[in-house]
C-alpha cells in the first residue's frame, strides 16, 4: 500500500487537473519505491510522523546531527544495562527471579560486565542503577497483564534485544529496546524504556513503528494484517512505553483507563499511518528521482500553496497530515512552546538554527556552494544505492523463495540472480560466476549521456552450521567443506564486513543478527572456520547481547546466514556535508578547490569539519562526531574492502 504515492496523485491532479500526469506522478513512485534501496530509520520516521517532518528530514536527507546536549548519557546506559539485564535473568528461569532484590543483582551484574567492557558512559552512577532496577521492576510486574492482554504464555515468551531490523515493503529501520515475543503463537510484545517521566507523541510513534517491524517479523504479510495485529482487541502486537512513573502503559487502549480507550484507540491508529506515510515520504526525499525512474523532476513541477509564481515537484512536498513547523517565524509548536520568555516564546526544538538555515528562506535562492553541496547530497544517496543494493536483494528473495529451498541452494554451491525489475532466479553450482553468491544487477538513468546504464554488484555468500563465543570475546563460526569445493574454498574474504543472521525468521533483516568482520578464515579438523572481530566500541555491546543469546539457544541454532554487505556511512557523509555548509555559510566564501573547479571530495571535507571545530575551540573528545564514532565501528581509520 504506496500512502504517499495515493497522496501525490490526488495533489497532482488537483493542482493541475490533469488526470494522466496525476498517474503517472503515482506509478512514478511506486516504481521508485520499488527501486531503491534506501530506507529511513525509525527514530527519524516517528520524529516525522508525529512531532514535526521537517525534523525528520532534517536528520535522515540532510545529515543535521543532534547537538550535545539533547544527547543523554544516562538513557543510553540505562538501555544497555536492562538490555544485558533482561537476557540474564531469562537465561537464569526468570519466572523465579521476580524479588527485588533479585532483579538488583540482575541489574548490578549487567552494569559491572558492561562496565569491565568499558562501555558505560558513567559507571557506578547509583540513579542510573536506581532507575534501571525501577523499569525493570515494573515489566516483571505488569507482564502477567500484558501477556493476558495478547494471550500468550509467561513460560513461552523469548526476549530479542535491541536488534536491527529492516523492511522495505513498510520502509523501516530500526533497533527496537526489547521485544518479548511467542513466535508459536505469533504473539509479541515491545517494549520500549523512557528514561524520562513524560512521554511524548513521538515516543508512542516509535514503538508503533517498532510494533509494525515486529509484525513483520511474526509473518504478518499485508498491512491490514499488520495493522489488525496492532489495533485489535486483543492485539497479537502490544506496543508498551514503560517510564519510571505513572500507573498505565500506553499506547495501546486495552492497557489504558476505561473513560480514555477511545481516545487512545483513535491516536493508535492515527499514528500508524502517519508512521507509514512518513516513512514512505522521507525514503521519496533519500532517492534520485531521474537516476532510478529516468523521469525528470520537472515533468511533476506544480505552483507552491500560496506562491504561484513558485513551482515545486509534487514528489517531494511534504504530505498534508504530518505537521511540521513555521521554519521563518519559528513562534509556535512544535518550533516553540506556549509559555513565553520575557515575552518571546520559548524555543523547544534543538534543531531550530538549522531548520532555519535550510527551510526558513524563500525558496529557489541559494548560494553557488550551496547548489554544489546539495548536488553533493544527491552523489552521496547515489553511492549508497549500489552499496545498499545487497539488503534490498536479500529482502526480495527471502520475500520470494522459501528460506529452507534457499539455504539448500547456497549450502549445494548455488546462488541466485536477482535483476531489481524482475523475480529473482537460483542458479546451479555449475555455473561457477554465481556459485556462493547474491548477484544484483539495477538499470539506472545517465542524465548526462541520456541513456540507461546497467550495474552490477556480487555478494559472497556463506552458511555456518555452529556458531561459538569463547571466553576472550572472540566470535567463531564453522562448517564442513563441502564436496562442489575441493582445493577452492568459496569463504567470504578475509578484512570484509559480514552480516551474521539467525535465520529465525522469514527476513535474514528481521532475524537475530549482528555485524562483524572476517578477521580470519582457516580450515581446521576438515572444517571451514571463521573467527570474527569487533575491534570497537559500537558493535562490542552487539557482541555482548549475542554471547547471551547463544547460551540459550547455541545448541538449536542450524544454518546461520552470513553474508558479505557494505558499511552504510549514508548519513555520516551527509553530516559531514551539513556541517560544511552551514560552515561556509558563516565564512561567505568558497575553498580554492571549489573556485578552482575541482571536485569536492570528503578529505576536504573533513578538512572544513576539523578548521570548524579548531575555531570553535571544541575537541574530538568533547565533540565526537557521527562519522568519527563510524571510524571507530569499523577499526580507527581503516576502510572495509568492498570486493
């Protein structure tokens, strides 16, 4: 169900009365959704669906960070720590660990593993452990509720913690905090941890976006399903915000007073669209429309609401429905509060300065090294599409085939063809090009040579038949050698990033999983062995979580997934973008290099990104940036090879 593309029609055909060019603005983006390969974060999606899309957009499509101090160091603790906590006390018969004291020593030895690993922004801080024990407390004891509520079973439910999911039928991406789920009876229910003791509409949109993702993963195929599953009563989903305080747990009204279900059934479902919409809308803002469609920009230009000398393409506009704030005057919700300061209102939103920047001036009028670096956000999302080709191809053929006929073919020397237009094809072990691999092949518009150009990416991959965490942290994955190898291994090359999936459900996207790297591949006692790496901060935690799911599920785990996938560095190289010219800005002057001609590449971006933070007097330390953590993730300075 394309929302945004219904949207655009009827915009279309009521700005201009033209019927076809209304159709065709509609298939247009049904096909570019279909195309591409980006998708939004939820974080964003529900910031957009509910608090404001100009929010959204500016941190998904411009690369807008959020500054410091909006940033909580506690809240991130507080969800390590229930996170490591909640696999604990599962692992260890938790329907007996249900004593305060009990789920304190839960919380405190999640704290000192997290803490040894250095992960902890403020160790030892007593109210993070305090309120860690307080949301933790207060699951245990409303979870008999809440599973009545859906009708599973206290001694069936598993808990999946903050893992990453992906869909592209529903354009979501996201970690949810915990989800307790039934996959027997296709119950579940998400929970999401607010530190503070207020929520808002966009903390509830978040975890119906989670709720969405875990519907999915259940199996619930169309969005009536998906939504039925959510919205009913009794759901089979049960989207939770659990907060330190208050008696109730929203969103969902059959958790809710009496005298304000009704209220809250009508919100629910507001929310879920509004969801839907936004994240079909911000992925719309992520894509090349004449590289993937070879339609231009121009042919869906209609005068701007109010402004009729103004044309603006009606792909692009933001969907009536999803509020967004006055960017020039900056004076009311969701840019500012109601209660006034000596006079003026109140600013609320963190993102004011740069809403204001991008949005806040007449449309059309921009700089010269503003033209340049937006057509610079265009190269970037370009790059991305070939680099995020291999998550759209795995959700197409785990879509298509049945996951037990497709392990067979990898696990056999086969692999599979997938054209992005087309069904995708398995291909035999005696064809040696696809043997072990996803191959993906896209057409895209030339706008320069006007014509369509073919690409093609390849994709080793592997299926482990163990999976074993040792006790130096090292992860190692292995499998016999199998009888179409003989003295040629078909492994996934040493140095590249990797997907490692459960496969426990449909979706390789929706299952457990975690990014690693090959660090090295041997053949020990006649099998194929991989040891995997995190030299990291980011993806030691995601370590962490695995080490517990596999003391519960190490001895059923059959056929883990791995598949070689690129580094998504989408939005870091936005930010980086951002801050350049918002830099430039305040310079009002271009580099030698752009007044030479010469193409802006990202070493002279980080160049501007470091002189900034040099006249600011700002450190790496106290301002670590998205991209330099991303540096991090992926082992200092070196780059993941991407063939």
């Amino acid at each position: 169900m394309s929302l945004i593309a219904n949207y655009v029609k009827r915009l279309v055909e009521k700005s201009t009365g033209d019927a076809l060019l209304a159709s065709r603005a509609r298939e247009t983006i049904k096909f570019l959704l279909k195309r591409t390969s980006h998708i939004p974060s939820v974080r964003s999606v529900s910031k957009g669906a509910a608090y404001c899309s100009y929010y959204a957009r500016l941190v998904e499509a411009i690369g807008v960070g959020r500054p410091l101090y909006s940033v909580s160091g506690k809240g991130s603790d507080v969800h390590k720590i229930l996170g490591l906590a909640v696999l604990k006390l599962f692992n260890d018969d938790w329907l007996k660990k249900t004593e305060i004291t009990e789920i304190k020593e839960y919380v405190r030895k999640a704290h000192d593993e997290l803490k040894d690993e250095d992960l902890l922004r403020r160790p030892d801080d007593q109210n993070t452990i305090n309120l860690c024990v307080t949301l933790l407390n207060k699951l245990i004891e409303k979870l008999p509720l809440m599973c009545k509520s859906i009708g599973a079973y206290l001694n069936t439910i598993e808990p999946v913690v903050e893992q990453q999911f992906m869909d592209y039928d529903t354009f979501l991406k996201g970690s949810p905090d915990l989800i307790l789920e039934d996959r027997v009876n296709r119950r579940a229910i998400v929970v999401e941890w607010k530190t503070a003791r207020e929520y808002r509409d966009d903390d509830v949109a978040q975890v119906v976006a989670y709720a969405i993702l875990e519907a999915r993963r259940l199996g619930f195929k169309r969005i009536k399903e998906v939504r039925d599953a959510i919205l009913g009563e009794p759901p089979k989903v049960l989207p939770v915000v659990i907060r330190p305080s208050g008696k109730f747990l929203p969103p969902h009204p059959i958790l809710m007073p009496m005298n304000s279900r009704e209220k809250w059934r009508s919100k629910l479902r507001r929310l879920f669209y509004l969801v839907l919409l936004e994240a079909q809308h911000l992925t719309v803002l992520m894509t090349h429309q004449e590289r993937l469609t070879g339609v231009s920009r121009d042919e869906f230009l209609i005068p701007l609401e109010g402004r009729p000398d103004v044309k603006v393409n009606a792909l692009r506009l933001t969907p009536k429905g999803l509020r967004k704030g006055d960017p020039m005057s900056q004076s009311g919700y969701p840019c500012a509060s109601k209660k006034k300061d000596a006079g003026s209102p109140r600013p609320i939103c963190e993102l004011a300065t740069a809403c204001r920047f991008y949005f806040g001036r007449e449309v059309g009028k921009k700089e010269e090294y503003e033209r340049i670096l937006w057509s610079l956000r265009y190269t970037v999302f370009d790059e991305k599409e070939s680099d995020l080709l291999v998550y759209k191809a795995l959700h197409v053929i785990f879509k298509s085939l049945d996951k037990e006929y497709l392990i067979r073919v990898f696990t056999e020397g086969g692999g599979v063809y997938f054209h992005i237009d087309k069904l995708p094809q398995v291909k035999s072990s005696e064809d040696r090009y696809f043997r072990c691999s996803i191959t993906v092949e896209r057409d895209y518009f030339d706008m320069k040579e006007k014509k369509w150009i073919n690409e093609r990416v390849q994709h080793r991959v592997d299926v482990l038949e163990e999976l074993e965490f040792r006790k130096a942290g090292a992860l190692i994955g292995r499998r016999k050698v199998r009888d179409f190898e003989g003295d040629l291994f078909y492994t996934i090359p040493e140095g590249s990033p990797v997907l490692i999936s459960f496969l426990d459900a449909q979706s390789p996207l929706l299952s457990i999983n975690m990014f690693a790297r090959v660090d090295m591949v041997d053949l020990e006692d006649g099998k194929v062995v991989y040891y995997f790496g995190v030299p990291n901060r980011l993806l030691k935690y995601q370590l962490l979580l695995l080490k517990e799911y596999l003391m519960r599920h190490g001895n059923s785990l059959q056929n883990v997934l791995l598949v070689h996938v690129n580094a998504d560095l989408t939005h870091l190289e936005l930010e980086a973008l951002d801050a350049l010219q918002r830099f430039m800005e305040d310079r009002q002057s271009l580099p030698e290099q752009l007044k030479g001609g010469e193409a802006l590449n990202l070493e002279l971006i980080q160049n501007e990104r470091r002189e900034l933070e040099s006249e600011l007097g700002i450190t790496e330390e106290e301002w670590p940036s998205l991209r330099e953590l991303l540096q991090r993730a992926i082992g200092g300075k070196r780059k993941w090879p991407t063939d």
